[in-house]
C-alpha cells in the first residue's frame, strides 16, 4: 500500500488509517496504571516532511553538541581545579547537594558523555533554534515504533527501519567490554510514563540479537561486590554490563537502590550512561557558551567553526543571579530602550511586545523537564511579569533560573486522523527532536521525532491535541 505523499491534496484510504491504527502500539506514552483508550496524540498520515538540507544540518549536528558536552564537562573540571574561571563550577554546581557533586567530580566519570542526545530543534522561518538539550530523552522507543508503522504502509523514516534500535545497540557496545551486552533498562517511578516505550525499544533489541536488554525498576536491581544483577520477569538473574538510568539525578533520593548502582558504577563494577554529572544536564550550559568572558577558551576547545555553529544554533541565555553588579558593569547581550541593563529590574519595563524572553529552571529540579515550570514572558501581564521575574531571581542559588531569547516557531500547514478516521487539516508550529546516539567513531542520528501542536499554543510539548510523527525527506520539505 503507497502512502500519499500530500494528504491534504488527496485524502489516503480508510485503509490506511485502520493500517495505522493497528501497527501503533496504543499505550506508547502511557502508564501500565492508564486505560488503554488509544493514542494520546494525534496521528497524522505520513512523517514529516524536510528539506535535504534541512537534514543534512540536523545530521552534522550530532557531532557537534557531542563536542559541546564533552568540552563543557572538561571547562567544569578545569574551573574546580582553577585552571577555568570560577564561575562556571560555581554556576553549575548551585543548588546540588554535596553528594551530586562529588558525583560530577569523579575522576571515574570525568571523560563521559551521555550515550544519547536529544536536542529540542524549534523550527523558525530563519532555520532552527535548539531550545534546550536532553540528556535523558523520552521518545526512543516511541519514534522506533512509529517508524515500523509507516513502514507498513510504505512511508519511509528518517534513520531508516531500525535506525533507533540500531543506534542504541551500536551506543550500548561502544560502553560494553563483553561483545554482547546485558543492558539493564532502569526506570523509576517517576518515569513510569516511557516505561512501556522503553519495553517496545528493549523487546526490539532482544530480537535484533545485538544486544539483550531488561526493562526494570529500581528495586529489581540487585547488588554484589563483584557485579550488579537483574531479576528478569521469568525470575532469572542476569549480570548487567551497561546500566541504562532512566531517572533523573535530582530524584535520587526517591530512587531505591541508587546508592548501590552508583557504587558499582564507581568502582567499575558496571558502564552507566547517561552518567551521573549534573553539570551536564543543565540548561544553563548555553548562557556559558555565549558568555563573552569565556568566548576564547571554547573558540580554542572547540574550533572556531563549531563554536560559531553553536552559538547561532543556542538562543542567548542567562543566568538569572541576583547578585549587584558594580555601576560600572552592564549584563552582556541585554539592553531596554537602547540601555545597557544594569540590574534585573529594568526588564520590568519592557513593553508586553518587547518582552521575547522565556525564563525556566536550569536543570536540577523537577520543574526543569517536559514544559513543566516553563514561562514565556510576553505571555504575562506586566504584574504577572514581575512576579515571575522576582520569583525567579529569589530562587537563586538553591534553583537556579535561566533568561532564553524566545524564537517564535514558523507556522507549517500539515493534517492528522481525527477519532473517526477523518483527515483534518491543521495550521501549528513544529519542534524537531533528532535521536544521536554516540559511539566510538561517530555520533549517530537514530530518527527524528516531529511535534506538532497547533498554532495557538506557546509551549510546543507532546499534548493531546498536537500530532506526534516521524521525519521523511521531501524536496519540497521544511
């Protein structure tokens, strides 16, 4: 069966759609506790279109936030050792109990980088505007899966069948000494919601044979000196080589068993990824790509080249620090009225239109993932402005908060199956998130996962009422 490459033009079969229906698993982003109703999104009846070279960029990119993360992990080492300016440690270490930084100063981690990266791409009229960086994504099995269901009704994906799958195998083996890993998918409560994506994606890799995987709570994690272990769902015990965290390290203390699995991770007993340096999930990591103190010193790290790329790519940020500065000093980047700001408190005179700002917290904090705790400024009444302004500067140092540059998302005209299998146009605005998966000779990109909410929404986020999809390349793409 030929997908229609236009839906809008010329509506697919009922066929298809029932085609669709039955492929996608329907409880991809819900929990085991959820009814299964059917997809909680809307299902659009081909991936996205993109331009070539739209890919093209979107594939180089791997590399380059891969050198951004290792550099960055290499300024925080520097700057605790002294040899880097202070601030940086400082910055991103705000907030983080002293056990998280020790964690980060490990010289066992010291070297490591998430195994996968996705980055929020917002598609703007001038390109893409990579909005934030996850290093602990959602949507892997998700995109997996939704790519088999188009292949079913002859729609091709970018990364290809078993791109996603592939990728994180390839990722898994680079981490493993042993030539056919035990991977130990560990998912917490608090992540119940991609538990059964992550088992589509663990079930998929089992059958491919490049890997065997185990999808687990904490709890079934069980600890030796010599090796950690994991209860399958048949009772068996199997040795974990790569331990895959899928929780977040400000809910550590929620996680049983966390303590044991970081032991063994120190000590070697195991390869964990992502690994356990906070500095790297923080958000604040783009206000310190375009600090002009420290221009030179990723210039030098990263080539002149990359450094450029990255800081078009990443919207100017800053720290919200609510400390004075002296007259004499002016917050780089920022200006009112043609004034260079002085003190946070001149933003409260900016017009509502004049307001292109989003302030969110910067990592360690269960607001600082999904939307959650994500503010646009020009959004606001002006009181409602400078209670979220002061709100956000109070929470300094315990949770820092960061000042983006709001890029508004370009309108694309695109369709999706209602509940009755009728196809509906919709007008909405797209945000792009690449899977790169790194291994010892590149950095991979998987598939892309494409979000479409409608046009009247600020936040772009996997909702209801935005459609959910795939990539293709189409000449006459975005």
């Amino acid at each position: 069966m030929t997908l229609c490459i236009d839906p809008l033009v010329s509506p697919p079969p009922e066929s298809q759609w029932q085609a669709l229906c039955q492929a996608l698993p329907s409880d991809l982003f819900r929990s085991g506790n959820e009814a299964n109703s059917g997809p909680a999104w809307r299902i659009s009846p081909a991936p996205f279109p993109l331009a070539p070279r739209t890919v093209a960029t979107i594939t180089a990119l791997g590399g380059d936030l891969a050198a951004f993360l290792r550099v960055l992990g290499g300024l925080y080492t520097r700057s605790v050792r002294g040899t880097a300016p202070g601030f940086i440690a400082e910055y991103l270490d705000a907030g983080k109990p002293e056990s998280i930084i020790k964690l980060a100063r490990q010289n066992r981690f010291k070297s490591d980088i998430p195994g996968v990266i996705r980055p929020d791409l917002i598609l703007t009229e001038g390109g893409f505007i990579a909005s934030e960086i996850d290093s602990v994504p959602g949507g892997m099995g998700f995109v997996g899966a939704m790519t088999h269901a188009y292949s079913g009704v002859g729609a091709d994906s970018i990364g290809g069948l078993n791109g996603m799958i592939e990728g994180f195998a390839q990722m898994l083996l680079t981490l493993s000494e042993p030539a056919h890993p035990h991977v130990a998918i560990v998912v917490s409560a608090e992540s119940q919601d991609y538990r059964n994506e992550l088992t589509w994606l663990a079930e998929q890799l089992n059958a491919s044979q490049l890997a065997s995987a185990t999808v687990c709570s904490p709890q079934d994690i069980i600890f030796t000196e010599e090796a950690l272990f994991v209860r399958s769902v048949d009772g068996r015990e199997a040795k974990i080589d790569v331990l895959y965290r899928n929780f977040e390290l400000f809910d550590l203390q929620n996680v049983p068993k966390s303590e044991l699995m970081l032991y063994a991770a120190r000590h070697q007993r195991v390869k964990m990824t992502p690994p356990p340096r906070a500095p790297l999930e923080e958000k604040m990591s783009f206000a310190l790509l375009h600090h002009p103190r420290l221009a030179k010193l990723w210039s030098k790290e990263l080539g002149e080249e990359v450094f450029r790329r990255l800081r078009a790519l990443f919207p100017q940020t800053w720290v919200l620090d609510p400390r004075p500065l002296p007259p004499q000093a002016a917050i780089s980047g920022l200006e009112v009225a043609g004034e260079p700001v002085n003190d946070w408190q001149q933003l409260l005179e900016l017009g509502k239109k004049e307001r292109d700002y989003v302030v969110k917290p910067s990592g360690f904090s269960e607001l600082a993932w999904g939307s959650r705790g994500v503010t646009i400024a020009n959004d606001l009444t002006k009181e409602a402005w400078a209670a979220t302004l002061h709100t956000a500067l109070a929470a300094y140092p315990h949770t820092p908060h960061i000042l983006q540059r709001f890029h508004k998302g370009r309108r694309v005209k695109t369709s999706y199956f209602d509940a009755n299998g009728v196809l509906t146009p919709l007008e909405g605005r797209v945000r792009l998130c690449p899977y790169y998966f790194v291994t010892a000779e590149e950095t991979k990109l998987g598939g892309i996962l494409a979000t479409i909410a409608p046009a009247d929404k600020r936040l772009i986020h996997g909702m209801s009422d935005a459609i959910m999809t795939t990539c293709r390349i189409d000449e006459n793409g975005y």
